[in-house]
C-alpha cells in the first residue's frame, strides 16, 4: 500500500502530524520503535502545556495517542533499517517489511547523550541510567547521583529526591542552565533542614566503579582537581540529547546534527519534512513540537496536491 504520508518517530510532533493528516483525510502511517509519546513518555510532570495546569508525561502521551487511534491512524512498532528518500516515493526499510509514501515526516526525536567513560555502557540497566522517571523507583531508599545542569537534571533531582536517601546533583559549572523555576524549586528543597539532596558543582564525573552493579563514582572538582569518592547506587545522566539522524542520507544537517527545515517544515529534499526535536530550531518543547507537527502536515498535504493531484 502506497500512503499518502508516512511519519518516523511516535512523540507530540508525530502524534499531531498524524491527527492532522487524518483530519485532511489522508492515509497515514506512523512508524515508532518504542512506545508512543517519545520523551514526554518518561517525563515524571508537565505543567508548561497550554490548558494542562499539571499532569505526568505518560498521561499526555496517552491522550494524543488515542486521539490519533481514533481517526484510526495506522501505527507500526519497529525499528528503521533504512531510508530511500530521493525517489518520488518515499520508501522505509523496517524489521516488519518496506513502507511507501508520497511524502515523510521526519520526527526523529533525540537521544540521550553519555559521559562516554569507562564501564557507563557495561551498567547500563545495571546501576547507569538515563530516565530517572523510568528507574527511580528502583532506587527507593537507596543512594544516586545525577549528572547535569539543565531542566532535566533539575526535574530529576526533585523527582528522586522523594525516593531516594541521598542525591548528588553534580554539575561542571558553577550555575544551573535550567528554568529559574526549577532552580528556585532545587533552592527551596536543599534549604529544607534534612534535606536528601547535595550540589556537587564546579565538579564532574570521571570513574564509574563496581562489579555486577554500580557501587561508586569518582568525582574531581574542576577546579582544584581534588578526587572525591562516592558510594552510591545509581547514576542517571541527564546532560542533554543528540538527534537520531545516523541513518539519513542526503538530508542537510547543522553542524549538531539537527535536520535543517524551512518555516514550512521543508528538508532541502522534495518530499521530506522534519518536526520535533531533531529539528534545528531555538526551543524544544512539547508546544513546539505539536506546533511543527501541524504546520508540517498542512504542508504535506499541499506538497500532495502539486505533485499527486490528490
């Protein structure tokens, strides 16, 4: 079957290119390896989404899911093999077979960035993580770190900081890079008389220890070089993300990786829009996201009708 509009990727940029679509009356199918919701699926709470005072992540991700599920959007869970995206028609190599499309909706979304030490990728589920909404749990009552200064390291170390006995938040500088909000939140916890919670700035993380687990991380401040050792249980790492564009050829790319696009979404390839956080583009939000999203499907469809006739 030859779709009108193929889309890669399952977050608030897919979902609302798809209902969008849906709603123009093309056939769509989107193509995810995970689970629907793409980052928002593991964050812990939302409160910056327009009409949504508060919620948690798999919640809203859920809600535009079923609303894509209702215009009876197509989905299918795998991963991409490979892209053939210069013919007219657009083709996606998949563990489940070959898809085509008029046109494609890059909405890739990004990864989580490493340390790149020694023994990080050896403890991975094992100690090491990089969603602390997905893991902390497994932490209750226990001793992590978290690396990062941003509004995901922030959202992390209050998150954890009601599970966990202890969280070091280790940072390399000497200010946070997250909202003020967040920040100030972080403040408040740390002024609390028992609280969980310890700022390691000016530091960074160079050993990870252990045998079958984590058991311990080596941190030198950059300043005066002095090694300090802690005995923890978990380390998540929240030092931002790399866009999931390794497998494009063709697509014009900034020199972060991020896919280039025009005002209307548009990839330097006919045919090929781009939305979300692989995007290059100033603010990486879920309201952006959905926003990319619907200006890219209005522009799918009327790429549709100059090169289709429908």
């Amino acid at each position: 079957m030859l779709y009108d509009v193929l889309i890669i990727g399952g977050g608030p940029a897919a979902l609302t290119a798809a209902i969008y679509s849906r709603r123009a009356g093309k056939s769509v199918l989107v193509i995810e390896r995970m689970v629907p919701g793409g980052q928002i699926a593991l964050t812990s709470t939302v409160e910056n989404y327009p009409g949504i005072i508060k919620t948690d992540g798999v919640t809203l991700a859920t809600m535009m899911f079923d609303h894509a599920t209702s215009l009876k959007t197509e989905f299918v869970f795998s991963d991409v093999l490979e892209f053939d995206l210069n013919g007219k028609i657009k083709k996606v190599k998949t563990h489940e077979g070959t898809f085509e499309g008029k046109c494609i909706i890059l909405c890739l979304g990004a990864s989580a960035k490493q340390l790149n030490l020694e023994n990080e990728k050896k403890f991975l589920g094992r100690g090491v993580s990089y969603c602390a909404t997905c893991d902390g749990a497994l932490y209750r009552d226990k001793i992590v770190a978290v690396v990062g200064g941003g509004n995901t390291s922030l959202e992390d170390s209050l998150y954890l900081s009601g599970l966990a006995k202890k969280v070091y938040l280790i940072h390399r500088r000497d200010k946070f890079k997250g909202d003020n909000i967040l920040v100030n939140q972080l403040k408040a916890e740390t002024e609390k008389p028992q609280s969980s919670v310890e700022l390691l700035l000016n530091s960074h993380v160079v050993k990870i220890e252990g045998e079958q687990n984590v058991s311990a991380i080596e941190v030198e401040n950059c300043e005066t070089k002095e090694i300090k050792k802690l005995q923890i249980d978990g380390l998540f790492i929240a030092i931002g993300r790399k866009p999931d564009t390794e497998l494009l050829e063709g697509v014009e790319l900034d020199k972060n990786g991020y896919i280039i696009t025009n005002e209307k979404m548009e990839t330097n390839i006919p045919g090929v829009f781009a939305a979300g956080d692989v995007r290059q583009k100033q603010l990486r939000q879920i309201v952006t996201a959905c926003s990319d999203g619907a200006i890219a499907s209005v522009n799918t469809n009327e790429y549709i009708l100059k090169n289709f006739g429908s």
